[in-house]
C-alpha cells in the first residue's frame, strides 16, 4: 500500500468545488440552525432582571480602615453575606414565610469593579416580582448591617467600660497605698499612667457613643430597583446571529463530509487516476434540458457542447494517427453502467467525425436496447443482429441520416442471445466489411458492468474509449470496469467526461459572429445534409 502524499490530500480548491457541489447541503444546515435559535426565542419564556445598588460603609469599628473606607477582602465577604442565612430570616420574618428562602436561587450579587459598591440582581418572569425581590432583598441586608452596626458598637462600648472600670479599680487600689505609705515613686509613675489611660478610654467611649449616633448604619441604598421594560433573555437577534454562526460551521462541515463520503465521480483527476487514458472530451450539459438526450451536433452545430464533440473528434483524430495500420480503426464506445450518455456520445463523435471529413459508420451494438437509430428518428429498423443471423453484406442495412459521409447501422431485430450473436465469427467479417468501406467506424457498446455482450466486442476494437458522467458514476464502478476490462486485456485509451460545469470550459461563442436567425433557426438550416432527417430528429421524442 502506497503512503498518501501530500499532493493528494485535498487542498483549498478541491474543498471551494466541494462547498460549490454540496451548497445546498451547506445553506439547509445553516436555516436549520438559524430556524432552531429562532423557534427557541420564540417559544422561550422572557426572563426580566431588576437590580438594587447599595453602598457599603463601616459596620464596626473592627471594618473601619481608619479613613471611613471598607477593605477590599470585606468587600467580598459582603457579596457572600447577601445570601446567608440570617438575612434569609429576616426576609422570612418581614414577610411571614413558612420558611427562609434560598436566597442564592432568587438573586446574584457582584461588587462593581473596585468601588464599594455590591449590585443585588433578581430575575424573574415577571417583570415586578423581580423588582419587588432585588428591592426585599437589599432592603433585608441593609437592615442586617444596621443590626450588626449597632451590636459591633455596643460590644466595643461594653469593652471599653470594663476596661475603664479595671482601671479604676487599680487607682483605688494605688490611692489607698499611697495613703498608707505615701512618697511611693512606683505606685505614683503607676497611677500617673492608670490616669493617661483613663482618660483615653473615655475618649474613646464618646467616639463610640457618636459614631453610634450620627454613623451611618453599614449601607445604603443607592438605586431602588425598578420594573424592567425589555428582557434579559431570550435575546432574539442575538440567538439568530449565533444560530447563524453555528449553522455556518456546521453547514460546511456537513457539505465537506456529506461529498468526502459521497462516491459519485466530480473530478476529472478521479477517473484519469481509475481508468488511466487521456480525457478526450469534456462535455457540459445542454442549457436546455429538453435537448440533452439529442444530437447536439445537428441540432446546434455551434453550440458549446457541439464544440466539445467537435474536440473530441478532434482529439480521436490525433490518438489514431499514432495507429501503424492504414485499416480504418474500430472505436468502441462503451461506460460502466446506464445513464452516463454513451449513446448520446457515440452519435455526436459520428457527426463530427463526419464534419471533419471521415467517412463514418455509427454501429448500434446494444443489442438488448436499441438507442442510436431513435436518436436520428429512424425508428427500429433492421440493423446489426439482422446481418448477423442472415448473413447479408454490411452495405444492404446502412442507412444515410443526412450527414454527409456518416452512415448508421442500427442494433436491428432484438435476439435472445445477443452475446453469442456478438461473439459470432460472423461479428469479425463484418467489421472488416464496414472497415473496408470507411475511415472510422464508431461502436455504440452496451454498458459492460450489465452483461457479458461489450467484452466480446472489446477484443475486436482498435481502441476503447470509456463514457463518464460526472455526479452519476460512482468510483466503484470505474474501478469494476477498469477491472472488467483487464480480464480480458483491454486498457481504455480514452475516457469521456459529460455533465462537466461549463464554467471550466473555454468554448469560442460563433453565435456572435452569425445572424440572430441563424442561431434560432431550424435544424435544417443547421446541418448540411438532407433536411428530411434532421426534421425527423427534431421532432422525434428523446431517447
């Protein structure tokens, strides 16, 4: 097994072909999504968020910095003590709950950046009811700081008056010895400092007693919520543009996989590395879809795709000239399976060989499904398996389609054995009757991987050139075919591409350079041979 090399990985161009080829696939996962965030908006129920601000102040003297500012670690015990417990039961005892509300699932609290400030969000179906509950809330917490104010300063006062009290007690201890031993330079240093003490606990009492009475009380409320008018979520236009992106990766995510697991045939590099032989031709589809089972070649002589039949011509003309023989070559037509436009194919490389010069004979070899006679409006006549059970000349069942120099055999009555009828000695003598009176003699085959019938005309060919349809054949099957061949030792020397974009071609438009009737006459007008035929054709069903 060969190592996949770089060059066969698939680059930025294979993968914009395969987004052009899957598009479709792309665009439906995308208004997938986009429907999807669209219906969810939709069908979402609106969330509303109210908000309240407090701004915290000192609870304590234990929170004070010194400078009436709170630090930033209090600041974010303060965010946990929202939702805590105790300001859960003051909200279940201002408003007589059964029992304290989680308070975490009714709001969240942030502090905005540095500040002091913490920012109380509820949100709710109801835009008032998410108002009313950020507004409980704050208002709850604010009353637990104005109770945790007050206790903070009253221990500190109690504090304050057990000191001072001790100290006290230790003076009337010290005046009592000094009176009994009076000129004691210890107890007076002692008292001395006992005095400066007290006199700084009094100090500090009535700070406390005024930051009690004029301090504020832990917080205030800075912004009472109010009912929102417009919700939080679902956020439509946003959710469509997200669904969108979304939709978009994943839209070309399914196309690369959907054509990554897709074993249909788009790239001509596909069926070159199969099959091997040079592509001959490149064959887009009609514009009008009505005409793609047609000669195109009489119908719309100049048209792009009678052009590249011409090319094919073209290029058969120049893989035959490296032929040794001067006996006309034998090219069989044939394709893997139905629907690839083999026959279609055949009967237009007959016309343009035909143009170029060459004296054409079209052989129908399909003999279980007769297509080349019906495409020229001939109907079914007696053909190939006619002369192969009578025996007659070639020359008494060649029929003329108007094209000058291009006669047709049709496939003729249908047989029951059309295999043993085409591996006949007779099949032999006859190609060399047709080979003697004629430059080129193109065979229309049946599909090989159909039945046994092409691979006993392949053997009897100069050259085999295989038909492709792009986005119908399948790699398996180029790769059953190829294989098919081989058994019995046949390589294709050329392979045709229809269905191709025609964008890829470069076709020289003549449409300009003729009158505007020219283009939209008849097909009379359009081929030079007898204008009986052509409007037969023209008239005739598609094949």
């Amino acid at each position: 097994m060969t190592a996949v090399g770089a060059s066969d990985r698939p680059g930025l161009r294979d993968h914009a072909r395969a987004l052009r080829r899957r598009w479709r696939t792309g665009v439906a996962v995308l208004l997938l999504c986009v429907g999807l965030a669209l219906a969810y908006s939709l069908a979402a129920t609106p969330t509303y968020a109210a908000s309240a601000d407090v701004l915290l102040e000192p609870s304590g003297p234990q929170t004070d910095t010194g400078d009436g500012q709170i630090d930033a670690e209090e600041v974010a015990t303060q965010t946990q003590v929202v939702t805590s417990l105790p300001v859960a039961r003051l909200v279940q005892s201002r408003y007589g709950l059964a029992s304290p509300p989680d308070l975490d699932e009714l709001v969240t609290v942030q502090a905005v950046g540095t500040s002091r400030v913490l920012r109380i969000t509820a949100q709710d179906s109801d835009a008032d009811r998410a108002a009313r509950t950020a507004s409980v809330v704050a208002t709850a917490y604010l009353q637990f700081r104005e109770q945790d104010s007050v206790g903070s300063y009253e221990q500190a006062r109690e504090r304050l008056a057990s000191e001072r009290a001790d100290v006290e007690t230790r003076l009337g201890q010290i005046d009592d010895e000094l009176a009994d031993q009076p000129g004691q330079e210890a107890l007076a240093s002692e008292r001395r400092t006992l005095l400066s003490t007290q006199t700084q606990l009094d100090s500090q009492a009535d700070a406390l007693t005024e930051s009690l009475t004029t301090a504020a009380t832990g917080g205030e409320l800075l912004r009472n919520p109010e009912a929102p008018e417009a919700p939080v979520t679902p956020q439509t236009l946003l959710n469509v543009v997200l669904g969108g992106l979304v939709g978009l990766v994943l839209g070309v995510g399914a196309a690369l996989l959907r054509d990554r697991l897709d074993d249909k045939v788009h790239e001509e590099a596909t069926v070159h590395q199969t099959l091997g032989g040079a592509v001959l031709g490149r064959v887009p589809e009609w514009r009008d879809r009505a005409l793609s089972e047609r000669v195109a070649t009489l119908l719309r002589p100049h048209d792009p795709v009678s052009e590249e039949y011409q090319r094919l011509a073209a290029n058969l003309r120049f893989v035959l000239a490296t032929r040794t023989t001067d006996a006309a070559p034998v090219v069989l037509m044939t394709s893997a399976q139905q629907g690839e436009g083999k026959t279609v194919t055949s009967a237009n490389l007959a016309v343009a060989a035909a143009r170029l010069g060459l004296r054409v004979v079209l052989v129908d070899g399909d003999l279980r499904r007769a297509a080349v006679a019906p495409r020229f409006g001939l109907g079914d006549p007696p053909g190939l398996s006619d002369l192969l059970a009578s025996g007659q000349p070639a020359d008494t069942h060649l029929l003329d389609v108007g094209v000058d120099d291009l006669r047709v055999l049709a496939a003729g009555t249908p047989a029951p054995n059309p295999a043993a009828l085409l591996s006949s000695p007779r099949m032999g003598e006859l190609l060399d009757e047709l080979v003697a009176s004629a430059d080129l003699v193109v065979v229309d085959s049946p599909p090989v991987l159909l039945g046994a019938d092409t691979l006993e005309l392949v053997t009897r060919a100069d050259l085999v050139v295989a038909v492709t349809r792009v986005g119908v054949t399948r790699r398996r099957q180029l790769v059953a075919l190829r294989e098919a061949l081989r058994t019995v030792g046949v390589t294709p020397a050329g392979v045709v591409l229809n269905g191709v974009d025609e964008s890829h071609l470069t076709s020289y438009d003549y449409r300009r350079a003729r009158p505007a009737e020219d283009v939209t006459t008849s097909p009379d007008a359009a081929s030079p041979g007898p204008a009986e035929p052509e409007a037969r054709l023209s008239g005739q069903a598609q094949g």
